[in-house]
C-alpha cells in the first residue's frame, strides 16, 4: 500500500484546499506517494493575526491526533499555511514527518539564492512572520516582505492577484536586492510560474515546496 501524506489547510476555506489540490495533482501525477487533503472548517478563513494563528494551532494538533486514531492514519502531515501554525506542537505528539510550508519554503530560498523577499498577504503579518524568521534562523537571509494586502480568497484570484503579486515582486528585487522570491501564502499554490516568468528569478511555492519535501522523506529519496 502506498505511503499516505495528508495535507492540512487550516483556514476555513476550502477553495483554497481545492486549489492546492488540483495544483498538487498535475505536478505530482506520477508520485507513489498518495496524497489527501483535510480543511480545517471551524477556523479562520485567514491566518492574518497572532489571534488567528494560535486558534489554528489547536485545531491542527486536534485534527492530527485525530487523523493518527483512526484506521486509516497517514504516514506524514504538510501544514498548509505559512505562518505554520500548530507546528511544534504537532511534532510532540507524533514522530512521523510534520512539515510546515514556511520552513520548507524558506528552506529551499536558502539553497537557491542569498537574498530571499517574501510576498506577504496582509501587512499585518509581517511582524509575526518575522518573529519566526528569528526563531527558525532565516532572518538574516530576507532582505525584505512586502505586502499585497488581499484577503487569502482573493490571493488566488488571478485576475486580481497577479497584477499585485508581480507588482510586489518587483519591488522585492529591484529595492531590495532579493533574489529568490517566497509567495508568502497557500492560496497562491497555483500561481508560481505566471509569477516567476514576470520576474525572471527563481520563485518558491510553499505548499508544492513541502509537498514534495514530505513526498521525498516518505519514499527514502531524501535520505
């Protein structure tokens, strides 16, 4: 039986879980690996403040432990926000892989530039994104965040999003000095080529990043 990975949205929405989804399944047609999807209905639509990101952090330890007493428990878990609520937390109560899609995403900036710009949601989560920066040691490789300010629903909207996304990006390169880009949210999952064509440096999508990072670790190749 193949290697189960079960990705968790934990905000309310599930178009956003369908947009990972439907992203995951053409890049990842061909993996061994099977992969299922859980929404997180009772929480925020958008992990926006510290308030939202500590009330997600429950109800994903609540839903792994959940998920790991049932009959058909997965084999690895990709929280699919960036903040990465829960994260710690979920690592304590079980030993099988816990990745969260900021750490991964920052992760593989590091391995593909120096100077890492973050496209954020709101304005109001850079300081708690920042906060995790130094925590993890990634604050000395981002030379800048900047934000859309768009609702995580409207992230996704190429129509809106992208003009603001490509916008934002720029900045990041050209007044910063960035030269890797991190989309700062799971509701962009679908958007990273468009964005990396428009800009011309290498462009990180977190939920795809931890997708197959947790795919990897399942299947022995990053061992």
């Amino acid at each position: 039986m193949p290697p189960t990975l079960l990705v968790l949205n934990p905000n309310s929405l599930v178009s956003v879980t369908q947009s990972i989804a439907s992203t995951a399944s053409a890049q990842f047609r061909d993996s061994p690996v099977r992969l299922t999807y859980e929404t997180l209905t009772e929480a925020p639509a958008g992990i926006a403040t510290q308030r939202d990101a500590e009330r997600a952090a429950v109800l994903v330890v609540n839903a792994i432990e959940r998920n790991l007493q049932g009959t058909d428990a997965a084999d690895a878990f990709v929280l699919a926000c960036y903040s990465d609520p829960g994260l710690a937390a979920a690592r304590e109560i079980t030993r099988r892989p816990v990745i969260g899609i900021g750490q991964a995403a920052l992760g593989a900036a590091s391995a593909l530039g120096e100077r890492i710009g973050v496209v954020a949601i709101t304005s109001g989560s850079i300081a708690r994104h920042w906060r995790a920066y130094r925590a993890h040691g990634f604050a000395q490789k981002i030379v800048g965040e900047r934000a859309i300010d768009l609702s995580v629903a409207e992230s996704g909207d190429d129509t809106l999003a992208v003009p603001r996304i490509i916008e934002t990006a720029r900045a990041l390169i050209e007044e910063d000095g960035a030269d890797v880009v991190v989309l700062g949210c799971a509701g962009m999952a679908a958007l990273r080529a468009r964005i990396e064509h428009a800009i011309g440096v290498p462009v990180v999508e977190p939920c795809m990043t931890a997708i197959a990072l947790a795919s990897n670790v399942l299947t022995g190749a990053a061992r």
